[in-house]
C-alpha cells in the first residue's frame, strides 16, 4: 500500500469542490455527470474486464437493477431478489457483504416506496406518473 501525498490530497479536494462548475455530482461515493441518465451497466462474460467488485458497485445502479428485475418477474422473495440481482452483476454466490449490501439498498427501497413487501414477498411499486 502507497501513501498518497497531501499535495496529491490537496488538489483532489480542489478538483472536487469545483465539481458543481463542471456539471459533475457526487452520490455514494461515486462522481456522476449531472445532465446523463444512470444506468446499470452489466458485466458481460465475453470481456471479464468489465466484472467490478462489490465496492465499485452505486448504490443506484443495484436500485435500478432490482427494479428491471421486479418489472421482469413481478414478485419475488427478499432471497431471490438478493440472488437474482448478484447474479447479474456476475456475482456466483452472495457472501455476507454482497447480502448485506443488497439487503440495506432493498430495505432503503421499501422505506422509500419504491418497492413493498408483501408478507414473504417483494413487489414493485407502479410509478403513477
């Protein structure tokens, strides 16, 4: 592990305090362009480059990929959708970090009304606009 200079720390601060000026935006640890939509971006099994590991992973490209996943099957378990969204993602097993990520971002979903449970199941809530 390399120690990064405070010059180095220093001009990141500096960049990133004129990221408003820029049309840039953080969120979750992640810096966004203001003006593009967010997407989850999938990694195919054709270019291994493009698996990320968990932590490289927004939180609101899992919403958004839990929600196609309900749009596609309607209802599902907390489990299924845990598993069904890692798999995606390319992830083989879900371990206690990938289940626990998954698990806060689906409750913070419910709480929000983005989706709902329904005794052992898990539906999308249907945008009236």
């Amino acid at each position: 592990r390399k120690k990064v200079t405070k010059l180095f720390i220093d001009q990141v601060k500096k960049e990133l305090s004129l990221m408003d000026q820029y049309n840039y935006n953080r969120s979750s640890g992640f810096i966004y362009k203001i003006d593009e939509e967010i997407i989850a971006r999938i990694p195919s099994e054709k270019e291994p480059e493009t698996f990320r590991s968990i932590d490289y992973l927004p939180n609101e490209e899992i919403t958004l990929a839990t929600k196609a996943i309900l749009k596609d099957c309607f209802s599902i378990t907390k489990e299924g959708l845990i598993d069904t969204t890692a798999r995606l993602f390319g992830f083989n097993r879900t371990g206690e970090l990938i289940y626990d990520r998954f698990s806060k971002i689906i409750d913070k979903m419910i709480r929000n009304k983005i989706i709902k449970k329904n005794q052992d199941t898990i539906t999308l809530i249907e945008d009236e606009s």
